[in-house]
DNA sequence: AAAAGCAAGTTCCAAATGGAACTGTATGCA
DNA sequence: TGCATACAGTTCCATTTGGAACTTGCTTTT
C-alpha cells in the first residue's frame, strides 16, 4: 500500500468492519497499537491505505444497510451501474474485488426489488450482459450518493485545495501504472523469463 | 476515500479477492467501467484507496494462504503483534476492523499452531490479555514481511522519491486527523446539539 | 468490602462468502 | 458448417463470518 521509507504499516482487515463503535469519543489511551502501524511500519503505505479504506467504508455501509437493506456487494453493483450503466457482472468483479457469484447473487436480489431491470432471461448465464439500473435503482443511487460524497469530503478537510489536488495526482499514477506492479505474485515469482 | 474533485470512484470491494486471476496480461479492451470508476466517479478518492488495497492485498494474502495455510485475519494478528509486542485482541480489532469473535479464533488457532505464546488459560476471556509471538510466529513474520515491502515498492514504483514522500505526508494528515472525521455517520446524525 | 458497572474475550448460530463444478453462449479454427 | 475453446453467469455446498448473548474479571461507587 504504500511505500517504506522510514514508517511502516500492517495491512488489510475486512473492508468493513461491522462491530467496531468508532465514535471517536476517546480512543484516548491505549491504542499504541495505532502508533506502531503508523509509525513503525515496514509498509506504512497499505496501512494507510487499508485503514482510511476501514475508516471510510465502515459507517457508510453500516447505514445503507440500516436504512435500505442492502448489503455491501449489492450496493456495490447499483453504485458501479450509475456510474458505468450497461456494465456486466463481470465489469464490476474486475473493479471491485467481489467474486461473480456474489455479484450473481446480488444482482438476483436487485432485480427482485426492482432496482436494476429485469434481464431477458438467460437460465444457464450465457454470454455477457449488459446491466441497466432501474428508475428505482437510479433514485435510489442519487439518494444515498450525497453521504458517501459527503463523507470524503469530511475525510479531506485536513487538507488544502491545492494538497488534494496533488493527492489526487499521486494516487492517480499510483492506479494507472498498476498494469505494472499488480498481479506480479506470489513473490517466489523472480524474474520474468 | 477519495475527496470529490473533478474524477470520482465507487468504493469498497472486499479487501481481497479470491478469485480475480489479476495477472495482468491484457486487461486490454473491456473494463471502460474501470475507466468511468477513476475519471467519473463522486468519491474519486475513496475509489483509488479501495482499489488500491484490493491490487495490493489480493496477492499477497492469497499467497500468504496458499503457502501457509493461514487466514487473512490470522495472518493479520501475526502482523499486528510483530510491531506492537504484548498488543491485545482489541486493540487489533481497532486498528484492523476485524470483530473481535473472529480474533478470537483466530488467536486460538494461532496458538494451537505455536506462533503465538500459550495465554495462561483464562475460560471464559477475563481481562485484556497481553499477546505475544513465538520464536516461530516470528520467524514466520521474517520471512513474509519481505513480499509485503517489496509489493509495496513495486507499488510505489511510479512515484518519484519526492512524490512519494509528498504522498506519505499527505496521507498521513488524512489519518491523523480521523478523530475529527470518522464515525461521524449516519449522514443524518445531524449538527451535534 | 459488597454491589453495580463495565470492558475483554468466548461461544453460539444464522447468514454470507467464495471455490469448484456446471450450463449455456459466443468466438476461433479447420 | 461443425467442432473446440473461451468465458459470462449460475448453482452447490463447505467454510467463514459476525451479531448477540454470555462469562469472567477489573474498577468504581457508596
């Protein structure tokens, strides 16, 4: 996640975590467990990647679920369809990380509430599917869209307009060059030839 | 994770994908939901952080797993004491989002497994319980903790130093300042009176 | 110093997850 | 045109997950 240079980080929890209070009442003593990923951490990068990622999902799941039912996965394909409409259920796996039986699942219930359009049906699966969100699906989206918005921009207020612009910058390199450096293990991998 | 800028992003998948291949052989025509997800998305930010975990976790813990049998959340507790000696199974559940029953067992099998040290038995949990690694839960972490660097590097390979120095200042303000931004949700919580 | 309160850890069990096998469609090749 | 391959989507089922209730032990109150 991010890169060694004299900090360090431990990674990756679940990307949401569904017990955790996280009212930032105190959290006053003890978590030198915090101090530590942060500051003494061979990879001090992916754990700040992987604990904003915590910090941010978390809630916000936590109250679509409360409030409209869904679970994460599913609000996860309406969220990927009101952004790339007509995408397939394969689309959102590759950019979201969900295996296509999950998503097959969760596009069945979305389309059970009515909130994606019903597909011709193709039994067996066939070939790729173009997804469409429904009406429903859409105002549902245009709902909810404004908290998770909301919500990173509560996350940038420590920073200036022109360091989120740079943020934006770095993480964007970051993400276009991962044709690059993603996939490349199992790290017994070695040298390509 | 993002802050809304200009691009946008969805977010959150699950922090690791299983079944994803990754590899990045082509990934040539096809994901343009990818493309919509970076430069058209209301929580840019956001989108980038989780798909960043996503490229950087998967591998590594599918590696992890195939090699040594363990779990993410086990594999986490591992990590966790590594940096922080003596930390208890609560203060990982803060910093990783893992619940606490699903540290629990996994502290077990650890323990079965000799990586951590044996906890004097306390049958029904009692107090905070100060954990600790093993010679060999150590060993292990030495002999991992390089693939998690080296992903990290090969992660970070587009930034210059500079950049990435800037990156990790930039990131770092975001976390230190989660107290102010974290669990502020629901969105409809309000102004606080 | 008993009682109440609280927090860490464990157990239980219903639900969700995801690997593997399968179904069905499209595409490439002979 | 027929066959083989590739691949999207689904189903199956064993494993894992995580909310809720419970146990235990520290800490505060009176």
């Amino acid at each position: 996640m991010l890169l060694k240079q004299g900090i360090s980080a431990d990674m990756s929890g679940p990307q949401t975590a569904c017990d955790q209070d996280f009212g930032k009442p105190d959290n006053g003593p003890g978590p030198d467990m915090l101090e530590a990923k942060l500051w003494d951490n061979p990879c001090p990068f992916t754990f700040r990647i992987n604990y904003l990622a915590l910090l941010y999902n978390t809630p916000l799941y936590n109250w679509i679920h409360d409030t409209y039912g869904l679970k994460r996965p599913e609000y996860v394909v309406l969220y990927s369809l009101a952004l790339a409409d007509g995408g397939s259920a394969r689309d959102i796996s590759r950019t979201s990380g969900f295996p296509k039986n999950t998503l097959s699942r969760a596009i069945k219930r979305l389309e059970l509430m009515g909130l994606i359009e019903a597909r011709s049906k193709t039994p067996g699966g066939g070939r790729k599917q173009a997804l469409h969100l429904s009406d429903k699906g859409r105002a549902l989206f245009n709902e909810t869209l404004p908290a998770f918005a909301a919500q990173e921009q509560r996350m940038l207020t420590a920073l200036s307009q022109g360091e989120r612009q740079m943020l934006f910058e770095l993480m964007s390199k970051v993400v276009i060059a991962a044709n690059d450096w993603a996939g490349g293990l199992p790290p017994e991998a070695g040298p390509t030839n």
